[in-house]
C-alpha cells in the first residue's frame, strides 16, 4: 500500500512503544508521506519502470499560494508479463494467477501563515486476480478466482506552531478496506492418482479410468466440488489531536487524543462437498468455518495518551507516560502505563531499556489478517476481555567508529487473554481395526468397526480469552556506514534468536511466526560514481508446520434414501476404503517445521546524465540460485501401498528484471 518514493520515513517499532501508539499487543508500523519538492519549480518529477511494474510521480510548487503538491501513480505487471515468462521457461508448471495491483495518491500542501500547516490526501488503490482454468488445461482439476480488494484512504491534517516550544497536529481521516471474491471449480483428481509420481491426472487418463470402471460395473468416481463467495468491509473515520509541548530545558510533555468510529462486516457463503467437509474434520488445524455468515458491527474506539521525556540528568533521560484506551465494543475501558530510559555510558554507548502494558481490541480486521473467523456479534462479546502484553526491552548500542555501528537488545513479552475459538464437547466418530483378519481385508469396510460417535473436543465460532503466550529472544544488528559518497562498502546484518509460544489447557503451542533463527545481510559496493552493486541475502530458519502422524478411513456423514436419515459411514470406492491423512489431534499442531528459508537478491545500478536528466538502468536478479523455498507441505496417501505422498508449495523462482529510473 505504501509508496517508497513519497514516503518520508516508516519505522518499525518492535516493542516498548510509547504511548502515543494504542490498540496493538506487539508492534507497530509508523509510515509517515512526505510533502511535495518545491526546489526545482513547479514541477519536477520520476519515472521507474521495469518489466514488473511501473512507478511515476510528480510534483512541485503550488503556483498560488505558498504550498506545494505530489501525484504518483503505481501499476504492477504479474500478470502481464511476469506470468507468460515464467511459464514459457518453465519456472513454473501448470496453472498460475498473478495478482495486478494500481494505486493514485495526491498530496497538497498550504501554508497559508506564519506557523500554519495544511495537508490534504488522497489514497486509492484496487487489488485484482482473477483465473479460470482454460478448456484445453491438461489436468482433470478445475478452478475460477475472481478476487478483488480495494483501499480508500482520505486525510487532512493542520498543523499548529504558534512559537518554538509548542506544536499541534489535528488530523481527521477515512479510511476503507473491501473487497469480494468468488470462487469455484471440481478437484480431488490426485487422490484418485495410484501412481507412485502422483499429482493431479489429466483429462485423458481420468476419463479412462470413468470408462474402464462403467464397463466393470462399478460406481465412477467424481471429482470434489467447491464453490463459494464471500465479501468484507472495513472502515474506519478518525479524528486524532497530537501536542508537544517543551516546558522547559528539562521536561518535553506529549499528550493528545484519538476517537475512531469503526464499521467492519463480513459476508460469506461455502457450498463443500461432504468430502472436503471430512478432510478439513481430519485436520486439527483447519478453524471453524460455518457454510453462510453475514455479519457486521458498528462501534467506536476512544483513547487519551500523555508522556514527559524528562532529562533527568546530562547523560539520563526517561520517559514516564500512560494511555487510555475505551472499546465500546466491550464496553470496557484500560489504563497502560509506559516507561523507558537511556542513559549515556558513554559519548559512544547508549544503554536504553524500556517497559509498558499494551492492549488490543477485538476486531474482524485482525481476524481477517490471520484468517480466523470469530463470531463478534453475539451477546458473549461483552464478557471478552482485550488482550494484554507486557513488554520488557533491554538493549545497548554503541558507535564503534564514523563507519560503524552495533547494537544488541533482549526482549521479553508476556501476553494474556489472548481471543481462541471456543472448545465445548462434542461428537467424533471413531473406528477401529478388527483385530485377527488378514491385511487385505483392511482395505474394505469389513476389516473395519462401524463408526461409533464419541465424546470429543470440537471448535466453535465462539470468542473467548482462553490463553496466554510469551515471547522472548535476543536482536544483533551491526551498520557500515560508507566512507563517502561514491566510495566504499555500507550494509548492516541483523541477527535474532527467539521464541514465541501460546499456552492454553496445559499445552504449549508455537505461533505461527514463530521463527527460532532469523538472519538479513543488506549490502552494497560504490564501484565508482556511476556504477553500484548491491544485494540482500535473507535466512531464517523454518516455522512451524503440523506434519501427518498417519492415516485413517474417511468418515463420511450421508442421508440414507430408505430411512431419510443422516448416518455415518466409511467411505469407499472402487479400491475399497478410501484413506484421509491424519494430522492427530490439537496436541500435534505445530510440533514439526518447514524446511528453513534463504534467498539472495542482486541488483547492479548505473548511472547516466542524458538531456539534463539523471538517469539509473538497473538489472535485478530475485532469487539468484533459484532456491525452492517451502511456503507448504501437504500429503496424500498412496491408495496402492497407504504410504503418504508429499507435494511442498514453493515460493518464487529466480526472477531477473530489467529498468530504469529518470528524475526530471
């Protein structure tokens, strides 16, 4: 969404946050769009392009008033031109659906007095994939996307400065997230693939194996049917009051407000076949997912925030503040006190430490990001609580010289009432192998019991505060500095060594993004004025991942024609008992790891004047020996010897593109 070029800073602040910033449990991510260039006149402006996507802004001084104004424009080419190279060398094999993206901003700024400042803006930007399997496709699978996101954004801001010691900002915005997609199409054809290569059968072979089980009278198998669509809306309005003021030499006190009325709904509808209905059974870490759901709520957020930075002493300065925060949608208010220090060893070392209690609301916005569905709008959500963390941060930094730097911090963060589906009792059918018969039996029905019902745990759309979490880790990061402006070698490498796990019933269960090693190498080389060669080499070691512990028969619940019942039953076909991957149960999620990830970026820039304009020409190499980074492990079990099959999902391939960029 964010734009590199019209963006005067963004700050990642990973924990100890002060209290300026509320409504979020671990980090926050601060972007802040720059004001229009007035140097060069009315207008001046640059132009990037390559072969994935293009970027162009302008900008200048107003031509009335004092003020200056910004216009970029950004569009993606995936889909155009990406996707036809990756298929043509072979990158990639099959289907594919690469997104497009587009984006429009305006900035305009007036300073229409002394100490006066105003900023208009304007954001739009519209996301779109869309796909559908041709009719001469080779595979017996089907598939049609169509999904379409969209953000809205509008802002303005005044600035106040009525003398040196005293600044506001009042900011009133709107902002929109929506989107719809849809989606449909027939699938399953690999499991039907006895093969040892497995994989998807084509059309050819599919209708073969149709055609040879009619003439045997057997029932044909069909393909699994899908279909489904689903809509959201975010939105949020918001007015937002900024102050700081400098009291004196010694005292720097911030204080401000923030109100937020918000409307976020969801709309969806799933039509499963009742065999996918058994395979997402079988899998502990599928959520809850009801068939129809259209939801939408109206509330409002209020938050209060003051903070002195007290110079306590020439080498020691400390920040006490606290924030408040009202959600209407629990109807509950919390008070988050902050603290935090440096202190001076040295005039090259810096001791900082930082503590504070945060809070975050419930919202179908962060569910959406982690795809969990929730249902917020019943009667229960007024007994929520907002999630909590408490946030313990201790680092050091030091100027090792002009040209270096090192850094090195440890942190500690507990969290609590962290939102889970609720877990009530409910019914899981069971089977079991009848013991003494010959192998071959276990392949039918008769080598099996009949399904028994029996007490289990089951997920429900339910929120409740029903865990807690850590995480914990330590963060190295050493910074070159160039010698010079178009000499030397500059980069920095970070390093981090963490753990993050959630707690609930007695079990310990990993994040998702927990990631025990992670490693970033950015650099570059200044080989002359006009030639730069620069890279990005990135590790990390896997996330976690819930591998199969075995297989067992498929359940399958089917309404009986002669007594118009719904009973359970294996299912079966023309081998005999078909077979689901057994992911165990919520005791298995996340005990094993994807293979650990690395990935090298080259980008070699020259640099030219033509016309008056300064050009670049780059040449860009993503994945530079095309490493096969594993975004996905799944199984299916081999119907001749019940041996599991895995098939892993990789990211992109190695991707060279050629551009250029002009600034005039």
């Amino acid at each position: 969404l964010f734009n590199p070029e019209t963006v005067s800073s963004i700050s990642l602040l990973t924990g100890g946050f002060p209290a300026l910033y509320g409504d979020r449990l671990s980090a926050v991510l601060d972007v802040r769009n720059r004001d229009g260039l007035t140097d060069n006149g009315f207008i001046t402006g640059k132009l990037n392009v390559n072969i994935t996507n293009a970027n162009v802004i302008t900008e200048g001084a107003l031509p009335f008033w004092n003020g200056s104004w910004l216009l970029s424009s950004r569009r993606t080419y995936y889909d155009l031109i990406a996707g036809p190279i990756l298929r043509a060398t072979g990158a990639v094999d099959g289907d594919i659906a690469l997104p497009n993206f587009r984006d429009l901003q305006l900035r305009v700024t007036l300073m229409p007095a002394t100490g006066h400042k105003v900023s208009a803006t304007v954001l739009t930007s519209r996301d779109n994939t869309e796909f559908t399997s041709g009719i001469n496709r080779k595979t017996a699978d089907s598939v049609s996307i169509v999904d379409r996101s969209y953000n809205d954004a509008y802002g303005l801001t005044w600035q106040w400065t009525p003398s040196r010691s005293f600044v506001s900002n009042v900011g009133l915005s709107y902002y929109a997230n929506y989107g719809a997609n849809s989606f449909g199409g027939v699938g399953g054809s690999a499991l039907l693939n006895s093969s040892a290569e497995g994989g998807p059968l084509s059309n050819q072979d599919f209708e073969r194996l149709q055609d040879s089980l009619r003439q045997a009278g057997v029932d044909v198998p069909t393909l699994f049917s899908v279909r489904g669509e689903s809509g959201f809306r975010f939105q949020k309005t918001a007015i937002k009051v900024d102050n700081t003021w400098q009291l004196d030499s010694l005292h720097t006190l911030d204080f401000g407000l923030q109100q937020d009325w918000l409307y976020t709904g969801i709309t969806a509808f799933f039509d499963f076949d009742p065999r996918l209905k058994a395979l997402r059974a079988a899998n502990p870490t599928a959520p809850p997912l009801p068939e129809s759901v259209e939801q939408g709520i109206n509330y409002f957020r209020s938050g209060l925030y003051a903070q002195d930075r007290w110079r306590v002493l020439e080498q020691l300065t400390v920040t006490i503040g606290a924030r408040f925060d009202y959600y209407a949608l629990l109807q509950k208010g919390y008070l988050a006190p902050r603290l935090s220090a440096s202190y001076a060893l040295s005039p090259t070392t810096t001791l900082r430490a930082a503590w504070g209690i945060y809070y975050q609301s419930p919202g179908y916005e962060k569910l959406f990001d982690q795809q969990v569905f929730l249902d917020l709008t019943s009667d229960n959500v007024r007994s929520l609580r907002a999630e909590r963390a408490v946030h313990n941060i201790i680092g050091i930094e030091h100027q090792l010289s002009r040209q270096w730097l090192f850094r090195v911090e440890g942190y500690y963060k507990g969290f609590s009432d962290l939102l889970l589906p609720k877990v009530v009792q409910g019914t899981v059918w069971k089977v079991e192998k009848i013991p003494g018969l010959p192998d071959s039996l276990y392949r039918t029905r008769d080598g099996w019991t009949q399904p028994v019902a029996v007490v289990g745990d089951s997920l429900t759309t339910i929120p409740v505060n029903s865990a807690t979490g850590e995480s914990y880790g330590i963060e190295l990061f050493l910074q070159k500095f160039p010698e010079a402006r178009y000499s030397g070698f500059y980069g920095w490498i970070a390093y981090s060594f963490a753990f993050a796990n959630r707690y609930r019933d007695g079990l310990v269960i990993p994040f998702n993004f927990d990631r025990r090693h992670t490693l970033n190498i950015v650099g570059g080389y200044r080989i002359s004025e006009n030639l730069d060669l620069s890279f990005t080499f990135t590790y990390g070691s896997g996330f976690p991942w819930t591998y199969p512990v075995g297989i067992r028969p498929r359940i399958v619940q089917i309404r009986n024609p002669e007594t118009g019942r719904v009973e359970a039953t294996i299912d079966t076909d023309w081998r005999g008992v078909v077979f689901d991957v057994d992911r165990g149960g919520i005791t298995n999620i996340n005990r094993g790891r994807l293979p650990d990830y690395h990935r090298l970026d080259v980008r070699l820039t020259t640099y030219t004047n033509w016309f008056g304009w300064r050009w670049s020409w780059y040449l860009d190499i993503i994945n530079v020996y095309n490493r096969q980074n594993v975004i996905g492990v799944f199984y299916r079990v081999n119907r001749e010897t019940l041996e599991l099959l895995e098939r892993r999902t990789t990211m992109l391939p190695i991707l060279p593109t050629f551009g250029f960029s002009v600034t005039f």
